[in-house]
C-alpha cells in the first residue's frame, strides 16, 4: 500500500457523509492511509454523525474558531482546517452549491502538495467533468488536477445517452437530439429544510440546454469531442424518495426495443427494475444498498421502455438514484488522482456493490 496519501472530505451532508464513510471503511484496498473530514458548524443534531464517522476510522476537523463550540459539546477536532488541508493529497468538496467555486480561487489554487482537488454537482466551471464510465478517457494525469464530478441527474442523462445512443456503430453521428424532463424529489430524507406542497415548474435559464441538466451533460460529453443536441426541464414534486428522468432521443440509426435493451443491460454501472413506484425501489436501496443507498448511476424502468415502429425514436423512466450514483465516480476520481495508473484496477472491487436488477 503506498504510504502518505491522505483525504480530506469538505462537508459531511448527503454526499460527504456516506462518501466519508465509504473512504474511512476503504482505505487500504484504496491505498488511502488517512481520511480527514471537515465539519464547519457545531451542533448537539450532528453530534452522533461526527461520533460515529471517526469510529469508522476518520479523523475530525474544523475551523480554529469553531474547536471549543465542538468540544462543549462533546466531540473533539484533531486539526484545524488549515492543518487538514496542508497535508491532504486529495481534497473532495462537498459543500452546497457554489462554495467549491470559492474555495478554488481563495485555498485550493495555493496547495501546491495536493494531487488534486474534486468538486461535486452543479460546480460549473471547477474543473474537468466526470462521470465513472461516461467520460474515463478524458482524465488527463498530471493536467486535471480540478475535477466536477457531475451531479445525480446528470449522470443519469449521460448514461441514457451513452447506453441507448452512443453504443451504435456510428456513435459520433447516432443521436440527432435528447430531450429529458427531470422530476426531482423535493429534498432528501436527511433535510429538515425545503420540501414543498405542491409541484414547482422550473425556468429554462438557458436558452440553449433548458436548464443545467442538459448543458452539464453536454460539456461532459464535449470532454470526448462530442457535440450532442440536448435540451431538458424540470419540475419538482412533494417527494423525498427519488428523482425521475423522462427521456426521449432522435436516433439516426433504427433500432429495436430488444437491442436497447440489451444495451443498457451492457452498461456496467446501470440497472433495470420493473417496478414503477419509486418508493419500492427507494425501499429496496435502504435493504440492500450501500448506507441504504443505490449506487447505481441510472435505473431504467423497463416496462416504459418505448421504440417507434421505424426505430428511430426510443422513449421511457429512469429513476436516479440520488446522491448515492455518484458517490463511486468521486471515488474513482480520488483513485485516478491518486493512482492514475492503476485506479481503474482499484476499483474493481466496488462492483460488488452494484446491482443489474432492482
């Protein structure tokens, strides 16, 4: 196991936590000797989530005014922020949208010691953009040390294009446009802030891609050279359990419901259900899932599976499995900045977390 390499885990919410955890449980088949994470804010409501991530073998940070806030309350920060980041090989961002942005310009960019540094979700403009499967061969050692790993939904819009569309022989010129509605849930069953009464439309800021979901999944796949014709909308519904994608794709090359199939099933890092209740799949992650978590990055539902009579059109529901579809493609991202040569080897092993049927 190489020695030295530390990671450091900004924010413990519903990416930081189960990805600390994940990390710390890990460590030596990832060839990780330490796992930090920083915690910000005191509060007695977060007090058995810090006692229990340091038992799996973290060690707890935070800022140096925050140490006796911590301490009143009965945990107990072993550095300061400044200490944890000084001696972190890779830094994961987990923090809410827009602060990972920041913290490039005023921390990240002076760690000249650190491998690298990974962003989470909708942090446009951070760093290359990944997703596990989607886009590998677009990391770059040694130039990609700023890595967006791309949020939940977006990486189930690039597995629906890459698994229906971009198998086909004529891959670059297969898919004339996509066009996805995201259904979100309102907020997960961790938050105690934002669910909603009743379904909220969402605009379409932009005039290109509708909203971020399309135009990530566009800059993803432009990593690869690609110029997809991709558009999508979103609504939110009074729901905590999962996300749904509505998809519908323009194929240039006819197809059968049969050969779509078969592709998606070739997809490593996707499944199948034929269930179409969202809240049985939720129920089956929470028995069987990794921290009650699907780490799955698409889950086609395949009884909506629909193919035109000229084959040119192909439609249907992917449930998302939020949070949790891309807690492999951080890790991933850790190994290649880590192990660049061997990080795909390195995660072999977490394939036995992954299910093919739901």
């Amino acid at each position: 196991m190489a020695k030295g390499h530390t990671v450091t885990v900004i924010g413990t919410g519903t990416i930081g936590e189960p990805l600390i955890g994940l990390l710390s449980m890990e460590k030596k088949a990832l060839g990780i000797d330490k796992v930090i994470f920083h915690k910000r804010t005191p509060s007695i409501l977060d007090r058995s989530k810090v006692q229990n991530l340091v038992k799996k073998g973290a060690e707890f940070a935070t800022d140096k005014d925050a140490f006796a806030g911590f301490k009143a309350l009965g945990m107990e920060p072993m550095y300061h922020r400044d200490e944890a980041m000084a001696q972190s090989d890779v830094i994961i961002d987990c923090t809410p949208e827009g602060v990972a942005i920041e913290s490039k310009s005023k921390f990240y960019g002076k760690l000249s010691k650190a491998k690298g540094f990974i962003a989470q979700g909708s942090e446009f403009g951070f760093g290359k953009m990944y997703a596990r499967g989607v886009n590998d061969e677009a990391l770059k050692p040694g130039d990609d040390r700023f890595i967006q790993v791309v949020s939940c939904n977006t990486h189930n819009l690039s597995v629906i294009v890459k698994a229906i569309a971009l198998a086909d022989k004529d891959k670059d010129k297969n898919l004339e446009r996509g066009r996805f509605v995201c259904i979100r849930r309102a907020n997960d069953v961790s938050n105690e802030k934002g669910f909603i009464a009743s379904p909220e439309v969402g605009k379409h800021k932009d005039e290109d891609f509708g909203t971020h979901h399309a135009r990530d999944v566009h800059f993803l796949y432009k990593t690869l050279g690609y110029n997809l014709n991709l558009f999508s909308s979103a609504v939110k519904i009074p729901t905590q359990y999962m996300h749904t994608i509505y998809f519908q794709l323009k194929l240039k090359n006819p197809t059968t419901k049969e050969e779509v199939m078969k592709r998606w099933q070739a997809y490593p890092y996707a499944a199948i259900t034929h269930k179409q209740v969202a809240n049985m799949v939720y129920s089956f992650g929470r028995d069987h899932g990794h921290w009650g978590r699907l780490l799955e990055e698409a889950i086609l539902v395949a009884p909506t599976l629909w193919v035109s009579k000229d084959g040119k059109e192909v439609a249907g529901y992917c449930f998302t499995p939020q949070d949790g579809n891309s807690l492999l493609s951080s890790v991933a991202a850790t190994e290649f900045l880590l192990h660049p040569k061997e990080y795909k080897e390195r995660m072999k092993p977490f394939d036995q977390l992954l299910y093919k049927e739901v």
